[in-house]
C-alpha cells in the first residue's frame, strides 16, 4: 500500500502548491476583487445563500480485514438556497456518493456503483444574531439509492440536523451536527443509529486562499464505534472565464475508525462549481 499511497500523497502536495502559487494570479485579473472576497467567506459557511456545486474525491486504503482495501468515493454535493419570506432561506444540502472499491470485504472482490444519498434542509435567519452567530436546523434524510447492496444499507433513514457558526474577520468557526434513524427497509440489514459531527475552523486570506480543518466524527450506536478522519486542506478561488470555482487539495488522517475500516492517511481533491446571484 505505500506504493500507491506515496505517489498520490505527492500528486496531492503538488496539486495544493500549484492552486496557492498560480491561482492569485488569476484572480489578479477579476474586475471585482471585493466580490471575490465575499464568495470566499461565503464557501466557508456552509449554509450561505449561494447556490454551489462541490464535487469532491475521497481517498481511503488500508481497509479490510488484511488492510488490503482501497476506496474512492466521489460526493456530488450541490447546495441550493431558497427565499422564504423577507427574514428565513432554506438551505439544501444534498450528497450523492459515487463509490469506487477494491479488495473489499475481502481481497479479489470490489464494487462500483451509486451509494446511499443523504439530503438536509436547514431552516436559517437571513440575519445573524446579535452577537454574530448565524445557524439553521432542520431535517436530514438517508434515501437507499445504493446500486449495489455492499455500497449502502438498503433501509431510509431520517433525522434532525443542526449547524452554528461565527464569521469573524478572515475566520469561520463553528460546527455540525445530525442524527440519523433507520425507520424503514431491509429487516436483515443492521439498523441505523448514527450520530454526526463536524466541528470546522477557516481562514480566508486576502487572495482568497482558505485553508481549513475539520473532523467528520460519526458515532455508531449500534456498532458501538467511532470513525474520526481529520481534514487538513488548502483551497483557492479563481475564474474559469466567467464562472467562478474553488479548487482544493488536502490530506486527511484517521484518528480512529471501525474494525476493518479506513487507516493511516487518505487524501481529499476538491472542485466547487459557483453560481452567484
């Protein structure tokens, strides 16, 4: 595994150090800098009114029993915010997992197809709080759209989301959280009783490069067990002609996970496709 581990790892350095080096000097050239900030800022709240399309690459090995499994799995996440009224937006979060995977359960065996959607609506003041603090609550729903019965749980699942933040100057700290419930489905699968959490922490610079750090800690009630990667990213936004994205590259490092889960480092490749009003 470190044969294949190393060349991506490098692959993924390189790739962060060309989007910080050379993408500044795009920007260099947009004709309004202050809008450029203000997406910026907006990326790094996950609940801003602006419609964006993410679409981001995880990476993961050493998994399986003899820590001969590997995986890529591709999050198409588009987010889209409706007006409701002159003081609430809903905001739509929805991932749609691609799952690429080799040598899992066991070696020699390995699926590609669709995996379980997960879809939030958060409810959320136009306005920040008084002391700055913007957040939304909602539901979350597990929809089991998996194509293959390895790569999802084949039950629906629904439950409560919440997020809160504080946009601070160049800085955005908050966190995440939802719990999920299987209520129907597959009774020979294992039933679902998940708690999520994503404490996050960002940084704009000037030339809107974000660098950010998160965990996507998730607790298996059932199971009785953790899975805690931790994020460590780099992202730069830039212009493709007119349209506006973000580019980012990161490492991620499981701090705990599953018996048979992911170990050790995994890498993290986004683009975010945005659509300002």
């Amino acid at each position: 595994m470190d044969n294949v581990r190393k060349p991506i790892l490098k692959v993924m350095a390189w790739a962060a150090g060309v989007f910080v080096i050379m993408a500044p000097a795009c920007l260099s050239a947009a004709s309004d800098a202050e809008q450029q900030a203000e997406l910026a800022k907006k990326l790094a709240n996950p609940i801003a009114s602006l419609i964006s399309v993410p679409i981001q690459a995880n990476y993961d090995e050493n998994i399986g029993p003899d820590d001969d499994g590997s995986q890529w799995r591709i999050n198409i996440q588009p987010v889209i915010p409706f007006s409701m009224g002159e003081n609430w937006n809903l905001i739509t979060r929805t991932i749609v997992p691609v799952v690429d995977q080799n040598d899992i359960p066991v070696s020699g065996q390995g699926e590609t197809g669709l995996g379980d959607i997960v879809a939030s609506q958060f409810f959320s003041p136009k306005d920040a709080t008084s002391r700055g603090w913007i957040w939304g609550v909602g539901p979350v729903w597990l929809l089991p759209t998996a194509t293959e019965d390895a790569l999802g749980s084949e039950k629906f699942g629904l439950g409560p989301t919440g997020v809160m933040l504080k946009q601070n100057g160049p800085w955005t700290y908050g966190g995440l959280v939802n719990h999920i419930w299987s209520v129907a489905g597959d009774d020979d699968r294992v039933d679902i009783n998940a708690t999520f959490m994503q404490p996050f922490l960002a940084y704009v610079t000037p030339t809107q490069t974000t660098f950010g750090l998160n965990t996507e800690a998730t607790y298996d009630w059932e199971g009785e067990e953790w899975s805690v990667p931790i994020n460590l990213t780099v992202a730069q936004l830039l212009k493709l002609g007119k349209l506006p994205v973000q580019l980012m590259a990161g490492i991620r490092y499981w701090a705990e996970s599953p018996d048979g889960g992911a170990d050790d480092l995994g890498v993290r490749l986004q683009l975010t496709f945005l659509f300002p009003k």
